[in-house]
C-alpha cells in the first residue's frame, strides 16, 4: 500500500526557516514525481513545487512563483523522502502542506495539476506569525 507521511510543520516566525520532509513508501509502485501543495483557509489548495524524473525522481524541480528564490525542493539520493526547505517565510506561507505522489515525469505546467497525483499524505500545518 501506498504511504506518505509528512513532517516538520510548526510556528515559525516571519523571514525564518524550516524544513518539511515527505517519506513515502509502497511496494510495486514507482514514483516519478512528488510534489508539494498547500491548502490556506478560505483558498484553493495550490501547488507549490515539484521534483520530478528517472529513475528516482533526480531531474527536474519546478517551484511557483510565489515560492521561488526562497523554498528548495530535494531528495536525498539514498531516502525514500522528499524534502522542502523553506526560508524567508512570509505570514501567507501559513497553510496545510500535503505532499503528492504521481506516476508519471511532470513537464512544462502539468506539475500543478492536481489530477496527475495519485496519492497524497495527510498534511502537515506550517504556521507563519510573529
């Protein structure tokens, strides 16, 4: 069966850093794109970056505008995990973060459909306030 288990949210203050990580496991089953998104309340859940290519999703990172220059998307050669840093963190970074798994490489704007994950995790609540 097919998991993934978020970590690493908190309360962190404005310009801080912190690091999510996505660990995901399931026999017979081959990821070639995780990707980070974010539900805010009263928003729409939003894509916020991607990594993505084979074998073991080392290839392409895609990141949103809002996040680029300040989250880092990466996986750890030898781990089952994907992981997010992310500094300078802006009070509208608050949110629930979900990491999705898909089966198919990602290009050009397919990583922000939802539709092209198969599987996600429970979440994780980053809470940005001073």
């Amino acid at each position: 069966q097919v998991q993934l288990v978020e970590s690493g949210g908190r309360l962190v203050q404005p310009g801080g850093s912190l690091t999510l990580s996505c660990e995901f496991s399931g026999a017979g089953f081959d990821f070639h794109a995780i990707g980070w998104f974010r539900l805010a309340p009263g928003k729409q859940r939003e894509a916020v970056s991607c990594i993505t290519g084979k074998p073991r999703l080392m290839g392409r990172t895609y990141y949103s505008n809002d996040v680029k220059g300040r989250f880092t998307i990466s996986k750890p050669s030898a781990a089952n995990t994907v992981d997010l840093q992310m500094d300078n963190v802006r009070v509208e970074d608050t949110a629930v973060y979900y990491c999705e798994a898909g089966p198919l490489e990602m290009y050009g704007s397919n990583w922000l459909n939802q539709r092209n994950y198969d599987y996600w995790g429970q979440g994780t609540q980053v809470t940005v306030s001073s």
